[in-house]
C-alpha cells in the first residue's frame, strides 16, 4: 500500500495556516474571557 504523498503536499500548508489561525484566535479570546472574569470579580 503505497502513500500518495501529493495530498500531504497540498494539505499541510492549509493545515499549517489554520492551526496558526487557531493558535492566534485562541490566545486572543482566552485574554478576553480572562479579561471579562476578572470584571466580574
């Protein structure tokens, strides 16, 4: 069973920018819902 190594070609760097995406997104909400529990105290 041979790997088509073509589609790991063309999907790791849409893999690549969505993690980064998700990565920067996520920092940016946790700072917000730290932000909005520290209000509420």
């Amino acid at each position: 069973m041979d790997i088509d190594y073509r589609v790991a070609i063309v999907l790791a760097p849409i893999a690549i920018a969505a993690s980064w995406a998700v990565f920067n997104i996520g920092a940016a909400a946790l700072r917000q819902v730290q932000n909005f529990l520290n209000k509420e105290a």
